[in-house]
C-alpha cells in the first residue's frame, strides 16, 4: 500500500550517520528539487534524473540529512570496507486521511 501523495507530500525523513559517510561508502544520491514534481513513474523518475542531475550526499560521523520521501534518491553500492550504519527516522502527520492510521507513532 503506498500512501496519498498528500500524505508523502508532509513527511519528512530524518537520517542520523553513525558513522562517517564518504564517496566509497555507499553514499545516498538524489535528483535536487524532484520532490516538488510528487510521485513520478519509473520513466518519468529517470527523465528528471537526466534533466536534473544527481547530487551525491557525502555526510560526516554524527552528520544528518534531512529530505523529503518524495525526493528521487538512492543509496549507492558501497565500495570500501567502512560500516555505513544509519538511524532513519520519518516525521508525518499525526492524523491520516481515509480512516488511516500508523502500526507505530510516537
């Protein structure tokens, strides 16, 4: 089940690095601004990619990112031997439309 686009429209996700992130360790990489064209097509999320460009989020030890679920990202294969270990966390609204409701809530 995927959710409204309204409701993917109000999350935000919050990543904690544990540990340091660099350019070998698997960085997550992002389409800048694609968040703003809401829930795109495999076609349409490759087309934004090419006229968008892709950024690479290299984070540091203790470092956070902070996006929008909706933002075009991936996580890229890591190439060195470094741990890429990652507390993920998805702030949304407390009521959900449609009779919704969250498993888990803080």
């Amino acid at each position: 089940m995927q959710p409204p686009e309204t409701v993917l429209q109000e999350l935000v996700a919050v990543r904690l690095h544990i540990d340091e992130c660099g350019a070998d360790d698997g960085p997550l990489k992002v389409v800048p601004g694609s968040h703003q064209a809401g829930r795109l097509g495999a076609q349409a999320a490759l087309n934004a990619r090419d006229n968008l460009g892709e950024a690479i989020c290299t984070v540091g030890k203790g470092g956070v990112l902070i996006l929008r679920p909706l933002l075009l990202h991936a996580s890229s294969k890591a190439n060195g031997s470094s741990r890429r270990r990652v507390l993920h966390f998805v702030f949304g609204p407390g009521m959900l439309p449609y009779g919704l409701r969250w498993q888990h809530a803080v």
